[in-house]
C-alpha cells in the first residue's frame, strides 16, 4: 500500500511538473527553430564525461565498502550502472534498494549494511551539489542573477548567500557529528526513540538500524570522511563537464558574457536539477529535473527555448544510455532482472534480509 501511494505520488508530481515546465518554458514556435541551430554531435561525446563520472562514483564506492569487505571480489562498476538503470525505472529511487539487494548477491556484505553505504554516498552528493551552489553564488553572480533575487530577499545578499552556505554547513555538521559519535550511544538513541512502539516492531527495527549503521562505518574516522567528500568533487565535476559539451551544442555560452559566467552556470544547474530529485518523481527525476533545471537556466539569462530543449536532450542523455548498458550488463551477468525488482518493490523491507551466499552464475 505505501509503495503504491508513493507511485501515485511520484506520478502526480512528475505529470505536474511537466505540465508547468511545457506551460513556463516551451514556446512551440521557437523550440523548432532551437532544435534545427542546435548541434546535437555534441551529445556523444558528452558521454566520454558521464560514464567517467560512473567509474569515479564505482572508485569512491569501494572506498566506502572498504571497512566493511576489503578489496571487492568483483568490479563495482556494473552494479552503480544497473543501480542507475534501476533508478531510472523505479519511482523514489528505489533503485538504491536493487543496488544493496545486488551488491549482497556478489560481495559478502548484508542489503542493509550496503543500503547504509548508499545513504553515506547520497549525503556526500548533497554535500557537493551544495558546496557547487554556495561557490556560485559568492564567486560568480552569474548574469546578474544574485543582484536580481537578492532584491526580493529581505536582508539581500547576505542573507541569500546564508541561505545558500546554511544547508551546506548543515549536512556536513551531521555526517561530521556521525563521525564522532560511537555506534552504541547511535543505537542507544534509536532505541529511545522507538520506545513507544510494540516489542516485536522495536526489535526488527533495532537490528535493521544496527545494519545500516554498520554501512555507515568509513564516516567513524574524520579523516575518511573528509576522503569521501573530496572524492565526490570528480563525480560531479564530469558529470557536469558532460552538461557543459551539451550545452556547446546549443549555444548556451551565448548567454553569458565570459567563459567563466557560463562554467559558473553549467556548475549551478548541474547541482539545482539534480538536488531538485528530492522532489517525488515516476522515476529518474523525470518533472523535477526539467522544471528545476530549466528555471535555473532562464534565471540565469538563457531564453526559454534553448534553456527547455537543452534540459531535456541533458536529460535523455543522462538516462537512457545508462539504462541500455545496465540492462546489457545484468543480462551478461546472468543475473534476473525480474528478480531485483521484485526485491526493490518490497520496500525497506527488502533491506533485511541477510547477506546472500554469491550465486554460481556471479562467481568470479
């Protein structure tokens, strides 16, 4: 029942999204004009960027899993893309879950502990994106823009620019404060908290936070920590390199008066469509990423056609080659397809189970 109303959630608000981003920004008698000056050749070699972004989310991974199994039996790299395949299938990202059922299938590790390295990656994507926001805005008010909205802030510029530092500082405090925070006083909270809740509910949510905190180990030392998060500045620098090629294509760069204005802006909209995938979606930020990204676009000096045409062959080029080589992958691998779907479809649940012995097809 709450896998379906998530469903129809993230239906709901990807239709609704759409709609507002063909209504704001697709002017149908311009988008054809874009579309014929706009030079597409650029998309393919924007890939060479994005799967190298693939690779250094694979090579932060491992650091990640590192005190949990040592050195990986198995390359991790096919499991981030079949992850990112699932994602891009499934609504609110339960191709995390698919990728914690699947890693368990090939490395001796549980769902649950791997879904908590998952949640340790996502903190420090959230980080960087941030950190990407906050040097924009103090760096390069690009176009103007920082002026502009800081006119309709009470407080102007300092207090948008505290807005945009604040939730930076703040995740970091948090994973800082994990850091430094033993596992027992962690457990010690949950287990407070859960108290006014039925034993045999208590107990199998107890054991499931003991796994995903286990997942979370390479944050008890600062200096990992710190690791992780430089490690995640190449993963978003070449996924943003891949959105900047794009962007050639069309003639974005017209928009802004210096090379560095427009770095500035591919910076700030790599990090505004995809921090928009919070918001719930079908599947693959498909509504989010588009309105978000294509606001960020216009708010920042491009028109309204080439910001929307732009966005959305950015975000087919994310999605769909991605999903072509996991599936290829998983079909090599001899691995079910319909299998860890049914396990992501399960909910958290699915994180619960034990790590599994590595199926003969998987052996290395």
């Amino acid at each position: 029942m709450v896998g379906q109303k998530a469903f129809w959630l993230g239906l709901a608000a990807s239709a609704a999204l759409l709609a507002a981003f063909a209504y704001l920004f697709l002017p149908k008698d311009d988008i054809g004009d874009v579309l014929r000056n706009a030079n597409l050749a650029y998309v393919l070699p924007s890939l060479v960027f994005y799967f190298l972004a693939v690779w250094a989310r694979s090579w932060r991974w491992g650091y990640i899993l590192r005190p949990l199994i040592g050195k990986p039996r198995r390359s991790l790299y096919p499991v981030v893309v079949v992850g990112y395949m699932a994602n891009n299938i499934l609504p609110i990202r339960l191709g995390e879950i698919v990728r914690s059922y699947y890693t368990s299938l090939r490395e001796p590790i549980s769902p649950a502990a791997a879904f908590g390295t998952v949640a340790v990656e996502r903190a420090s994507d959230v980080v960087t994106l941030l950190f990407f926001i906050a040097v924009v805005w103090v760096a390069l008010p690009t176009s103007g823009l920082l002026d502009e909205l800081s006119a309709s802030v009470p407080g102007g510029a300092p207090v948008l620019i505290s807005l945009s530092v604040l939730p930076f500082i703040g995740v970091t405090a948090v994973m800082a404060v994990i850091s430094l925070v033993s596992e027992k006083t962690v457990l010690l909270w949950i287990g407070k908290f859960l108290t006014p809740l039925p034993e045999g509910i208590r107990v199998k949510a107890l054991s499931l936070s003991e796994k995903l905190i286990e997942g979370i180990t390479v944050l008890r030392s600062p200096k990992a920590l710190l690791n992780v998060l430089i490690m995640s500045l190449p993963v978003w620098l070449f996924e943003a390199a891949m959105l900047l090629v794009i962007a050639l294509g069309f003639d974005i760069a017209d928009s802004f008066d210096t090379t560095a204005e427009f770095v500035g802006a591919i910076l700030l909209f790599t990090a505004v469509a995809n921090l928009a995938g919070v918001v719930p979606s079908v599947s693959g930020g498909i509504g989010p990423f588009e309105f978000f990204g294509a606001a960020a676009l216009v708010g920042m000096g491009v028109a309204d056609a080439e910001a929307a045409t732009y966005v959305l062959t950015a975000h087919i080029a994310l999605l769909v080659p991605v999903s072509i080589l996991g599936a290829v992958l998983l079909v090599l691998d001899g691995t079910s397809l319909r299998s860890l779907l049914k396990r992501a479809e399960s909910g958290p649940a699915g994180l619960t189970g034990e790590s599994k012995p590595i199926a003969p097809e998987l052996a290395p």
